[in-house]
C-alpha cells in the first residue's frame, strides 16, 4: 500500500490532475466526506488528509510514504527537526504564492527597518521572518500567531506581518500594504527516504507520472 498525504483546499485540487496522469482518482470528495482516509481508482494507493502543517511529519515519521506541501511548511518543519527524512524529488509548481512583509498603510517601513533598528513582527513563519530580517541586519521580537494575521498591525500588537500573499485581497480589505517579497513558494513532492527504498518502484513510477504533469 502507498499512502499519500494532502492537505484540503487548494493543494488538494490542484494534485488531483497530477495523480490522473499516474492513473490515480480519488473516488471520495474530501469536502463532503467525513473520512480521513480516501480511497482511490488504485488498490494500492490511498490518500490521507491532514493538516497542511503535518504533511512533513507523517512522510518523515512514516505514517505516509509521499506528500504535497508548500516550501513555507517544509523550510518551518525542516527548522525543528534534526533529521527531517525528506526527500524532496520535485517542485511541482502548484498552490503558488509569495511570502511578503505586510505593514498598515499609514506605516514608515523604510525609516523601520534601518541597520540596527528593532521592531514587532507578527507571523506564524517564524524561521522564515528570523533569516528574512536578519539578513537585513534587523533586530525583530517574533510574535508568533495561528491566524488573523492581518489584525495584528491594526491593533498594534506589532509594526508588520510576515505571511502568504495570493492575491493581495485580503491585505488591501484591512489597510495594509506588501512592502517587501521574501521569496516566491509552491508545494513540493516528498518522500519519505525508506519508503523509497523499501517500494522503490511504484513510488519512482509515480514520481515519473508526476514530473511529466506539472504545470510549466
């Protein structure tokens, strides 16, 4: 058996063209199922749903031999483990976005973040934010938070936000500005590393499938 791990939502459906071109559907509608263990058209290949935070763990630890998660989980996870047991073969190029500094419009970025100078970054990206200003020469006290980033700057429990920008919508709905791209993200495929080992095979006849389907 070949386990898969996704996230619901955007990674979700944008896999499902990629597991069609290795012959793979997912015969149940994550959304309107209650089950947490999907079949598919294949026997041998099943697709667990978690959290898009924990898609790294259960490849690592082995509760699924392969996954799809943005760059953001994977740099985050890969800063908490030792051995993160990754394998990551391919950048599929789907669920893109940016991860930016977000500040109120009212906001003096620019005079902030002087050489030297300290301020209050909110985020849930923490290692992300850390490198980001440190190699600006910032000095930054991390805030981290789960969700509602954007309330953070309007309720000045910090000067800016470090999150994943899609469109722009929702800062522009609450006043604030991207002032700064850190780096562009997408989700990659991994693999855990004995699992490649141990059904080398069907996992590299999949990961074939894959790379012959990602969006250019």
């Amino acid at each position: 058996m070949i386990t898969l791990a996704l996230s619901k939502g955007r990674i979700f459906e944008e896999t499902l063209p990629l597991l069609a071109a290795a012959g793979i559907q997912v015969t149940e509608d994550p959304e309107k199922s209650r089950k947490l263990i999907l079949p598919t058209t294949r026997d041998d290949v099943r697709v667990v749903l978690v959290r898009a935070t924990d898609v790294p763990t259960y490849v690592a630890h082995g509760g699924a031999d392969l996954g799809v998660a943005g760059k953001d989980v994977l740099i985050e996870h890969a800063a908490g483990e030792a051995d993160t047991g990754l394998y990551q073969p391919l950048d599929l190029n789907i669920a893109k976005c940016r991860m930016s500094v977000a500040v109120r419009a009212d906001f003096d970025y620019e005079a902030a973040v002087r050489q030297g100078s300290r301020i209050r970054v909110a985020t849930k990206y923490t290692t992300i934010a850390r490198e980001h200003f440190a190699n600006k020469g910032v000095h930054v006290d991390l805030i981290k938070l789960y969700g509602s980033m954007e309330l953070a700057p309007l309720t000045g429990l910090a000067d800016a936000i470090v999150d994943l920008v899609s469109t722009g919508s929702t800062l522009k709905a609450n006043k604030l500005v991207e002032v700064e791209q850190i780096m562009n993200i997408s989700s990659r495929l991994v693999v855990n590393q004995a699992s490649l080992k141990l059904k080398r095979e069907p996992l590299r006849a999949m990961i074939q499938a894959f790379e012959s389907a990602i969006p250019r």
